[in-house]
C-alpha cells in the first residue's frame, strides 16, 4: 500500500530539480511553474544524482550530469544513451502550499 509523507511546503521547492531523501528513497523532486515531477535520484546508469543536472522545462526532461543520459520527467523513461533502464516515477500532490510525496 503506497504512503502519502509530507516533504515541505511550496516554498521549499524553487524552480528546478532538488534531491529528498526520505524513508530510504532517494527522489528528485522537479518543479516547473506550479507542475511538481518526481523521479529516483539515481541514474540508471550508474549511481549518479539527476537532480545535479539540467532540466529541459519544454522537454519535460532531466540530464544525467555524468554521461549526458536524459529521463523522462513523467515516464522516467531514458531518452537518450547511455543509459537503456528506467528510473521510478513518485506521485506528488501540492494541497494548501504543502507538498506530498506518495512512496509506494
Ligand atoms: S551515470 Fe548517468 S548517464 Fe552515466
């Protein structure tokens, strides 16, 4: 059964990728405007952090920062190589300037 935990408030949250670490999930957290993305923070590829990279906002991708790979911010699909596995997609709510993250 998958848990709702609260990870901050909205202002917590700037434009852009920021790392959350909690109950043992490493999750980069993506704001773009009021829309919020949420993927494992370890690329796939090899054990690097995606919310050290670039985001590509009309894209709605992330970049691996190591070896270039970028990820799906809805799918967590790579689109690019090297990288061939997908990393996990995390469900966020915002209600009443508080930002929720489902765990699974
Ligand atoms: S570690 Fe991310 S592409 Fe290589």
């Amino acid at each position: 059964m998958s848990e709702r935990v609260a990870i901050g408030s909205l202002d917590d949250f700037p434009q852009g990728p920021k790392r959350v670490e909690i109950q043992g999930h490493r999750v980069a957290v993506v704001r773009i405007g009021d829309d919020f993305y949420a993927l494992g923070d370890r690329c796939s590829h090899a054990d690097y952090s995606l919310s050290e990279g670039d985001v590509y906002e009309e894209d709605l991708e992330i970049e691996c920062w190591k070896h270039g790979s970028t990820f799906s911010l809805k799918t967590g699909r790579p689109t690019t190589l090297p990288a061939t596995r997908p990393v996990p997609v995390y469900e966020i709510e915002v209600e009443e300037e508080k930002v929720w993250l489902k765990l699974p």
